[in-house]
C-alpha cells in the first residue's frame, strides 16, 4: 500500500512544527519541510480544519501545533489528507464490496484485520519530540 504523496508531506510538515515549537508561515514550512508552497497551504488548511494545528492570520500569522505533541498521532495526520486507512474496496466504508455477497468477498476479513493493526499501529506512533520513533 501507498500512501499519498499529500500525506507524506503533512508528515513532515507537522514534524518541522514540532522540532521548532513556533509560530511559522507556510513559506517558511514548505521550504524547510521541502514541500511545494502550493500544496503546503492546501495541506495546512486540513491539518487547522482537523485542530492539528492553529492558523492565526495576519502579518504576524503564520501556523503553530494545535495540541500537544503526546496528542497527535501519525494515523490523525494521514487521516487528515487521505481519510480512513481503506486497504480494499471491500473494506471501505465509502463503496459496497465488488462481489456484492451479503457477508463480503471471502477476503474481507483480512482486509479488515490488516486495516484495523494498520490502523493501531499508526495511532501508536506520536509526534513527542521524546519519543522514538
């Protein structure tokens, strides 16, 4: 599985903010998280509209941490961007499973176990600036 390319930026752009634990424009977390300015304020604006981080406007604005560090997981930030972690059709909470059974494909209980610990796993790995990851 692959996540977007969007999600991989909001990942490094939530750790530049953690690292430097300051009020910062999206110019200056783009270039330093090497992500196109473009795709930075779109990936901002969903990263505020999930309370990741706080958007404060103005020529003083810029983006800052919403939570705390022990608070947010890389699962909140990939579901951000990209929505629920989905590893089939059959499994997703959007669409019906393409075999049309009323119990779902015989793979469905996979897809769904392999989701799920996907799914933990994530939520276990936080953005602390003591933690390892």
């Amino acid at each position: 599985m692959h996540f977007k390319m969007e999600a991989d930026y909001a990942i490094r752009m939530v750790d530049y903010l953690v690292k430097n634990n300051k009020l910062a424009r999206a110019p200056e977390i783009a270039a330093e998280a090497k992500v196109p300015l473009r795709f930075a304020k779109s990936i901002l604006q969903k990263l505020a509209r999930k309370k990741i981080v706080n958007s404060y406007l103005g020529v003083n604005g810029g983006y800052k941490l919403g939570r705390q560090t022990e608070e947010i997981s890389m699962y909140d930030i990939i579901e951000a961007i990209s929505g629920p972690i989905e590893l089939s059709q059959c499994v997703a909470t959007s669409k019906e499973c393409p075999c049309k059974s009323d119990t779902g494909c015989r793979y469905h209980k996979v897809f769904m176990e392999m989701s799920a610990e996907m799914e933990n796993r994530l939520r276990e790995v936080r953005f602390s600036t003591n933690s390892s990851i």
